[in-house]
C-alpha cells in the first residue's frame, strides 16, 4: 500500500499540506478495514512526521484529536463490519439496506424485526418502564434533561427473543454478541425528544478511564424502532444532513471509531402519538453475559 506524495524515507517532512490525493489515501484505507493506528504506522513507514500525522488523520476523519491519543497505541478492539447493500440475508431473514453512508459508517436497515418481534418487546417492557437515564462522567447514572423518555434495559440473552435479536445483529455486523451493553427499550411519548449527543465516551472527561475499564470504548449503535410514530420521532444527523424515519421493523446502525463527530445524532421531538425504540450499543471488549447497566 503505497502513500500518494511519497516522501523520502530518509527525512520526515518538516511540513505536510493534506493534498487531495492524501485525504482520499486515508479515507480509502480506514473504509478498507485498517484502523487508525495502521493509518499512522504506514504514514510514518513512508517519511511522515509521527506528530503531524495525528493531526493530519485527526482532521481528515473528522475525531477529536483528544480521542486519537486516547485509542492509539492500545490492544485493539474488535471493529464492526458494516452491511452492504442492497441487502443482506441473516439466518433466511432479508434485510434491506436502502441508505448507506460512508463517513460515519452509517445503514438504514429495513426489516430488521418483525411487527410480532416489535410487539413482543413493547410488551416484556412496558411493566418495568421508568425514567430514562444517562451516564455521567464518573459512570454513574443519572436524569438529563436532553432525555426526557422513560426506559428499562434486558441483561444479555435474558429471554429468547432478546437472545435471537441480540444473535441476529451479532452476525450481521461480525461481532459476538456479548459485545453488547444489553438492549435498551425506550418509550417517547409527544413532545418527547433526545437533544442531539455522541454515543462514544469522551476521552476528554474525568471518567473516561472508568467508563472504559472492563469493555473498551462503544464502537457502534443500532437503533431499532418498535413502531411507526404518527409524526416526527425520526433519528437526525445534524452533521451529514441526513434524517432517519421511525418505522416499525427498521433500525439504523452506525459506527464511530475513535470519537467520529459526524456521529452527532438527536432523537427529535414526537409530534403526534408515541415512539418506542429498541438499542444496542456495541463495545471493543465483551460487556459480559448476562450483565446489565
């Protein structure tokens, strides 16, 4: 794999400008499967100074170049492998993929449930329902006011459907189940909303290290959506201009490796009726069988 521009190995370049041809050369070989730490190791194998690197990677990918210090360098995690359209079959179930996005990974994925499957979650949880929370920056939870819906979280495999469902994404995205936080059940009702926020822990926050300690950082998210609100309720991407319909039986997968800020997402407002919602976020390292938040 041969960088564009190639320096002579025998001194790095005082100065780097991010040539057209520079970005494309990072932006293909993250979209073939290297992660970020192979992005720098061949760029310093071909004369590129270590530090302006980080700096180069960081902007071409758009991450915080706080979180890039904080992935570097470490044992890597497992790394979801994104569907490709326009459909993927999963244990004889066909799954559309009509939208796909390349920065962040992002899939639309129709009929990822069935109505029998969405119903039959709505039911399990709706009697252990409460106030939805977040987590802080020590890994406590806690009531924000940017999630104003109610929820309840399954331990892992805790009933058959939960386990199929769990199993079902396991092989669709290349990673083992027990990657999983534990499927969330949330439920808005009108007016409702979840102001727009990262997935990824921040490396920047005091509690980065405890919130990563036992499974690594959160890799993707898959947003399943239980029902067809009346109006509004849509997943929105503010950062890549892309609005995401609530419809019963599809979810929404995306993935942000190292702190993607293009993963910026909101859960909008609720106009009519109500949404209920189904999430699974994925980790570098097993979360545990039969844990839960």
């Amino acid at each position: 794999m041969r960088l564009p521009d190639q320096p002579d190995g025998r001194h790095m370049h005082p100065r780097v400008t991010i040539t057209p041809a520079l970005r494309e050369w990072i932006l293909e070989t993250t979209r073939a499967g290297h992660g970020v730490d192979d992005v720098l190791r061949l760029m310093k194998e071909n004369g590129y100074d270590p530090r302006q690197s980080r700096s180069i990677v960081a902007e071409v990918m758009k991450l915080p170049l706080a979180a890039l210090h904080a992935t570097t360098g470490k044992p890597r995690g497992v790394r979801t492998r994104h569907p490709e359209a326009p459909e993927a079959v999963i244990d004889g179930r066909t799954i559309g993929i009509p939208v796909s996005v390349d920065a962040p990974a992002l899939r639309v994925l129709d009929g990822l449930l069935s109505e029998r499957e969405c119903a039959d979650l709505i039911d399990l949880a709706r009697p252990r329902m409460q106030r939805a929370l977040t987590v802080d920056s020590s890994g406590r939870e806690q009531i924000d006011h940017r999630r104003t819906s109610e929820g309840m979280f399954f331990r892992t495999a805790e009933t058959p459907l939960v386990a199929a469902i769990e199993q079902r994404l396991a092989h669709l995205l290349g990673v083992p189940a027990s990657h999983g936080e534990g499927l969330q059940i949330l439920h808005y009702g009108t007016g409702q909303e979840y102001e727009p926020h990262y997935d990824w822990f921040d490396p920047a926050l005091p509690g980065y290290d405890k919130l990563t300690a036992h499974a690594g950082q959160r890799i993707a998210s898959v947003v399943m959506y239980l029902n067809t609100p009346e109006r509004g309720g849509g997943t929105a991407f503010p950062e890549i201009g892309l609005t995401v319909t609530a419809r019963r039986g599809s979810a929404v997968y995306f993935a942000y490796e190292g702190g993607d800020q293009r993963s910026l997402h909101a859960g909008l407002p609720v106009l009519q009726g109500e949404k209920w919602i189904a999430t699974l976020w994925l980790r570098e390292r097993p979360f545990g069988q039969g844990s839960k938040r």
